[in-house]
C-alpha cells in the first residue's frame, strides 16, 4: 500500500482538563476513507464531539475533535500510527483515483492479520471476563471471536482468537507483555496461560449455535412502526422515544444532494452515518457535524454516487434514508431470551460489507455485567446472515444469583436497558 507522508495525520493535545484533542487526517481520498477513520477513533476509546469533512475528489480533509469516553489510555502515537496506516500515499494518487470504487482498507487488510488463540484456565469470580477484555484492548489486541465456559467446579475456560493492531504478536517482547498485563490482573486465579498461531481450532469456532425463529425476528427486525418497540428505542430520556430525521435536498448544489440527519446523539453516530454510506457507495464531498444540543445531533453531508453524479431516483432515495434512520434508531440490537433453561442476553450489529465489525461490543457489554454484578456462564461471537446483511451477533449466558431473578420481566429490562446505555455511550 505504499507509506503516507507522516503529516498526513496530526493530533493536537488539549491543554487543559476535558479540552477535546483535535485529529487532522490530510491526503489522498477513497471511498469509505472516512468510515475507516472513525472506526479506528471508535476502537481507540474516543466520543467525536464535532467534524469537518471536505474533498475534492482528489485529496480530502478531515478534522475531529475528539474526548476519550472510557478509562483506557489512549497511546496517541498508535492511534496516529494506525491512521496513517489507512491513508492512501501521496505519491500514488493517481492509482487511487483508479481504484476510486474499491474500499482498500486496513478492513480488508486485517482479513490476512495472523489470528492468534490466546487460551487461560482459571478460578471464576465477578467480573473477570471484562477484566481480560480490558486488559486485551490496552494491548491493542482486537477480539475476533471468543468461547468462554464455566466448569461445574467453578473455574472458567476463556478462548479468546485475536489479532493484533502493532503487528507484533509474533515477537518474544510482545508476547511476554500480554502475559504479564494478564497475570496482574487474573493474579493467582490463574493456573494456566497460553498464547499460540492459530490452526484449524479457528476454523471450528467460527460458526455459532443456531438462533430460534423467535429471537432471529426480534433480533433482526428491520421494519420500523409508528409505535416502536419500547426496550429498543430507547432515548437518554427514558420519559420519550428516540426520533431520527433523515432529509434529501437536490435543490441546494447544482452537483451534490444534501443529506440532512437529526437524530438522538449516541457513541459512534458519525461511524454508523459513515459506514452506512460506504456500504452504499456513496462519496462526501463535504460534511460537518455539529455540537451535540439538547442530546440531539445534526450531520450536513453534500454527496454523490460513485459515478459522480447526485441521487436523483426516488427510489435510491428512499432506500438510503430508510436504511439511515435505521440505523440512527437501531445502531445495535439488544435482547433478552430464554435458551432452554437458561437465560441469554443477546446483542447484535450489522457487519460492514469489507467484512469488518462494530468495535469495543464486548468491551462494553462486559462492563455492563459487571456493573450490575451479574456473572457469565458462557459467552461466544459468530456471524449471521438475514435478510442478505451479515451480522455480528454476541451471545451470553447468564447466571442467577440472590440480587437478580432473571425470569423476571424487569429485572430482564433493567439489564438490557444497562447494556444498551453502555453500548450507547448514554
């Protein structure tokens, strides 16, 4: 892929106390560039507070201000490492320009990442599998897929297959850092800890359990009625439901149609705005969005199709302001089922067309359990196909205990409720 010049990406520091950090991306533009880019601000722990986009076509101009959302570090220098990782070089802009349509990516460059199986036998306790996924997203190791099990005796075996954003895992220095990180936070609960290239065991966790009929309707329902679904459309304000305005305009630009999105803010809006056009092939021309006001957002993007031109068919039309306000209202599905005997939280977020997931779900599902003191019994990630969209979908089974009766009903909305608010930065 070449190397961008490195003032490509620049990052300026706030000086002073919850200052946002400002993030400037200046080079050469591909479709779905920004998409890209706001995956990795979304990865690193970052709430995007406001955005200017602009593009000629050639070259584009990116600026984000940007507050970390979570209590990891933010390494400044890799998020700058992995964003210049996705820029085109400046020196074959023109090749660029040929491949316009193609989404090159570091998307779907992670598809030849080394996938590694990091496997740890321990005691079992509250909270100790977001413990690990915390630890996991300081090391920068992203989660590709997971098999937790908890044994009669109460110990847990965790399979975690990652792959690494440093590129490093191959190494003694690296591999011995992610030991160390685990074992201080397992501490003497672990009894044993191994960390290998992955072979056919990854093949064999790549499916998942089949979901019932019920739950796959109201998993993946996409029809949305005046009278939404109350437990998924919940707003920050729990006293009124979410709205989610999406306009066309051809009217304004003699070249571009203006797209206009209001909706209920959320963690990692402009990333569902941004991978919803890029799934649509649809390039920005120039955007802006705006401060947050009264818990509602407002995104301005001037557009055109990959040919250039503005979207005039009505039916085009309809089906991108369908598709948006689907995803402003239901970024990420969110349910309790009963699985047997047993309870099971299920979440759910559609996969991008380069192959590429939502990140830091489990990052921010663990910490919800955890939050609320419920343990999990066992958990698992797979892919599902419905309705011809792929998506990611994170299953958990739960565990009793005397503070929750998780057969009853608002306990069970209390917990989706929790997770929803975690995944949704509320």
């Amino acid at each position: 892929m070449g190397v961008p010049s490195d003032d490509a990406v620049l990052i300026q520091k706030g000086t002073k106390s919850g200052e946002p950090h400002v993030v400037t991306v200046n080079c050469p533009d591909k479709t779905g560039l920004g998409c890209d880019i706001c995956r990795i601000i979304l990865d690193f722990g970052l709430y995007i507070t406001k955005g200017d986009v602009s593009t000629d076509g050639r070259w584009c101009y990116v600026v984000l201000w940007v507050i970390p959302y979570s209590k990891l570090v933010v390494r400044w220098s890799n998020l700058k490492d992995r964003l210049l990782y996705i820029c085109p070089p400046s020196c074959s802009v023109s090749f660029y320009l040929n491949q316009h349509s193609l989404t090159t990516s570091s998307s779907s460059s992670s598809k030849s990442c080394p996938v590694y199986l990091l496997k740890f036998f321990s005691l079992d306790r509250k909270g100790l599998l977001h413990d690990v996924t915390h630890v996991l997203s300081e090391l920068e190791l992203t989660i590709q897929r997971v098999k937790v099990t908890t044994t009669p005796d109460g110990r847990v075996l965790d399979l975690f297959f990652v792959t690494d954003n440093l590129d490093l895992l191959h190494t003694k220095k690296r591999q011995d850092e992610t030991y160390e990180e685990l074992h201080a936070v397992l501490g003497e609960s672990c009894i044993s800890c191994e960390l290998q290239l992955t072979g056919s065991e990854y093949e064999s966790h790549q499916g998942m359990s089949s979901l019932s009929p019920v739950v796959t309707e109201e998993l993946f329902y996409s029809e949305i009625s005046d009278k939404e679904i109350y437990s998924q459309a919940l707003s920050p304000d729990v006293t009124k439901l979410k709205k989610a305005n999406v306009t066309i305009d051809n009217s304004l630009s003699p070249a571009h149609t203006l797209l206009q999105v209001h909706c209920v803010d959320h963690k990692g809006l402009l990333y569902d705005v941004m991978r919803t056009l890029k799934d649509f092939n649809i390039q920005i021309a120039y955007g802006r969005f705006s401060p947050k006001n009264t818990g509602y957002r407002d995104l301005d993007l001037f557009i055109q199709q990959k040919d250039g031109k503005k979207i005039v068919d009505p039916e085009k039309q309809n089906g991108l302001c369908s598709r948006l306000k689907v995803e402003m209202l239901h970024p990420l599905r969110v349910i309790i089922a009963n699985r047997g005997p047993d309870t099971e939280l299920l979440v759910a977020n559609p996969v991008e067309l380069s192959g590429m997931g939502r990140p830091r779900v489990f990052y921010d599902v663990t910490l919800a359990l955890k939050t609320l003191g419920i343990c999990i019994f066992s958990a698992e990630i797979g892919r599902y196909s419905d309705q011809d969209r792929e998506w990611e979908v994170y299953r958990f089974l739960l565990e009793e205990n005397n503070k929750f009766q998780l057969a009853n009903v608002v306990v069970r909305n209390q917990i989706v409720d929790t997770v929803r608010r975690a995944l949704m930065g509320w």
